[in-house]
C-alpha cells in the first residue's frame, strides 16, 4: 500500500478553520484518498474521500493537490468536539478491501 | 441502523485463558473486518470476511487467534493462551461490498487487558 505521511499532532482555536495536510507522494492513479476520526475512546469514523477533485460534505471538504501528492482535510470551524485523531489512508480501486492506519494526526481545540 | 455493535465492551483476564469477542455488524453488511487498536497507534488489520468466506488474515493473526462469521452474520474472534502482548483494542467493522468510497463503519472496540 502507498503510504502517507502526517504531523504528529496540531492545534487549533475552537470556530477557527483547520487545515490537516496528509503527504501521499507515492499514490498511484487509482488510489483513492480517505479521511477518517477518531474520537476519544471510539472506534474510527468516516469524515471525507475522493479522487481527483475537491470534495465537501456536511463534516470538512478535502483538496486535493493537482498532482496528488498531497491532500489537505479542511474543518471550516473546529469545536471542541472536533478533536481528535484525524487519519489519512490511500486505498486501490481494485482487489484492495481494507484500509491501512498510519499514526494520524492529534488534533487539539482549545477554547 | 443501530451500527455495528461489539461486546463485551471490557474484558480483564488472566494470562493463559481464552477470551472470545463477538460483533454483530450493521444488517445487510456483507464485509465484515477486524482490527486490533494498541494506545498511541493507528488501527492494525487482522482479518476480513465477505459473507461466511474469510479472505484475507494478517499476520498478526497467530495461531491462538481464530475469527469465525458462520451465517455471514455475526462474527467471533477468538484468543486462546491469552499473552500480556494481546492487551488492546479490538476493532470491528463492516460495509458492503466493496465499491470506492463505501463507508466501512467501526464499532466502538472491544477493551482486552491481560494480566
């Protein structure tokens, strides 16, 4: 699998934007690029994916770099109950089935 | 949707007995994944099943580790000789088959302390 790699932990102001990068230089055309949480004491969950293009759903938009070697998760106003530990995973197209964790990054909000 | 559901929660045992986990993933599911969580680390991959079939084991699955999901239902996991080593979160998860951007979902762990 392509691996990604992530600062180990950030901070940010409650309702401030927060940008998570993820470098991925080794991904490939049909790697897909996931972003899940994990809050304290639960198990991970789903924030985000894509491709190619900029992505935004109801929890954080992703951008994507034009040449995919990196990506940046983007939380538009960080809450308290955003923090977390936020995971940057590349995954096939293909025969690929499950997802590999790296260490993430620890996110910190502060009032 | 109740989500996928992991049990029990906690489990403290000594070293050398066996300890089985159980997962019952979201209705419909046909993957069904296991992972293994220790503190300050990312989850590990252990095994997956698609229906009953188990497709692929990791090599951290030793031989005193042993998953089942016999109706493509419910899964088990299985420790047998417990080891202080096996103290961690184990992780279950489930999703459809496989299609890019299908969200697999994760219970809450299963908490295993060995002593």
């Amino acid at each position: 699998d392509a691996k990604t790699t992530q600062p180990n932990s950030m901070e940010s102001n409650e309702e401030e934007p927060v940008h998570l990068p993820c470098n991925h230089s080794t991904i490939s055309g049909t790697d897909y690029i996931h972003w899940y949480r994990q809050l304290p004491s639960q198990g991970p969950e789903y924030v985000i994916h894509g491709l190619t293009s900029n992505v935004n759903n109801r929890m954080a938009s992703l951008a994507i770099a034009e040449d995919r070697k990196s990506s940046t998760l983007i939380l538009h106003r960080a809450t308290l109950r955003d923090a977390a530990v936020y995971y940057c995973i590349l995954s096939y197209t293909g025969t690929a089935s499950k997802l590999t964790f790296g260490t993430g990054t620890r996110l910190q909000v502060t009032l | 949707d109740t989500g996928v559901s992991q049990n029990p929660r906690h489990k403290i045992t000594k070293r050398g007995q066996n300890v089985t986990f159980r997962c019952d993933p979201i209705s419909e599911h046909n993957r069904l994944y296991w992972y293994r969580q220790t503190l300050g680390q990312g989850p590990e991959f252990l095994t997956y099943f698609q229906n009953e079939a188990q497709l692929e084991k990791s090599r951290l699955l030793s031989d005193r580790f042993s998953a089942e999901r016999p109706k493509g239902s419910f899964s088990t996991l299985e420790i047998q000789r417990t080891e202080q080593g096996d103290s961690a979160m184990y992780l279950c998860a489930s999703s459809l088959n496989w299609v890019v951007g299908n969200t697999i979902y994760f219970g809450e762990g299963s908490w295993l302390t060995v002593v």
